[in-house]
C-alpha cells in the first residue's frame, strides 16, 4: 500500500472484508490456543507499516477484544489473582480460550489492541503518528489494514480486558503499561496477496 493513509471517518463499513477478516483471525487464533499452547503465530503478529510500506516497528501481537470484555476481563483478573502459580494461570487462561472464546467472530470489536511494556518508545511514534497500516499474512491469506492508532485510557474497559488477557501469559506484567487500540479503515482495506 502506497500513498497517505485515508482513515477518513468513513461511516460506511466494508462488512464483507470486516467479516471476513475477523473469522480468519478467530481461525487463527482457535489454532493457536488448541495446537499452539497460545503462542501467537505469525497472522496474529502483523507488520507495522507507514502508508508508503516503510516498517514503523517490529512485529505486533495484536488482541482480538470482545464488544463485552467484561466477563472475559474478570475471568482472566480472578485466574491472575487467585493463585501465584503461573502454570496454573496459563492452564486455567488457556482452557477458556481454547472452548468457545473465538468462535464467533462476530461479538469481537473492530478495534484490536496491542500491549507495550514501559518504556514504549515505538508506541510513542505510533500515537504520535496516529496512523498506520498493520500488514497481516498467513495460510495463503494476506490483508493490509490502515488503522487509526490511539492511546488507550486505562478507565477504557479495553484496557484492562487486555491487560489482564496479556497476564495469564504473563503474570509479572507490571501495572505501568502502554497499550495502544488499532481501529481499521475498512472501505480502505484490503486482501492482498500473500508473501508466505
């Protein structure tokens, strides 16, 4: 993708890439979790580029966020808390995402988040910039999603769905974090073909 990043504010959404989109990332990450013990594989860990393709920073784990993080954002707190053993975290984290978690593509946000440990200076750029394009490919499928970037609140409840999604991967996360939502442009949007 070449050129300035058009994330107008179109109120149209492409519901067809959208869909589409977020079922191979619910694949993706079904797969993952069920054959993969949750380590994020290469479609769940998209480059970051400015709108001429130049990389803006490494390789990011993107979340998938539920419309209501709530129940998923309490499961995931209680299962952090209420032991010190992180094996029994990442068993207990794993199982809920294995069963249903990413079965319906549907009830995820268009808005995918990654965490960044502090100091963050890459996701400083990227608030700074508030724009790039996240450049997915695996299993024969490739799309390059301008995003508008935002700093998250932590009063957003995205903020600690994600979090606390992060810690039962990681318990010793600390609680000074960056994380940074990613809202697609979808009438922008685009299945490209793959590199892999």
């Amino acid at each position: 993708m070449s050129g300035e990043i058009n994330i107008s504010g179109a109120t149209e959404v492409d519901d067809g890439l959208r869909d589409r989109f977020l079922a191979w990332q619910c694949r993706l990450r079904q797969i993952a979790m069920r054959r993969d013990g949750g380590r994020p594989s290469p479609g769940m860990r998209p480059r970051v580029l400015d709108g001429d393709g130049r990389p803006l920073s490494g390789p990011l784990t993107v979340l998938l966020v539920p419309r209501d993080c709530e129940e998923s954002g309490h499961f995931f707190r209680h299962q952090v808390r209420k032991t010190n053993d992180p094996n029994e975290i990442y068993t207990k984290g794993l199982g809920y995402l294995q069963a249903t978690y990413f079965q319906k593509p549907k009830t995820f946000r268009d808005e995918m988040t990654a965490l960044f440990q502090v100091p963050a200076p890459s996701a400083d750029t990227l608030v700074a910039i508030g724009r790039c394009v996240l450049a997915f490919d695996q299993f024969n499928q490739a799309y390059e999603l301008p995003c508008r970037v935002r700093r998250l609140d932590p009063v957003d409840d995205a903020f600690p769905a994600t979090l606390w999604h992060n810690r039962i991967f990681n318990p010793q996360l600390p609680d000074n974090v960056t994380i940074l939502g990613f809202a697609p442009d979808w009438q922008q949007g685009r299945a490209v073909s793959p590199t892999t």
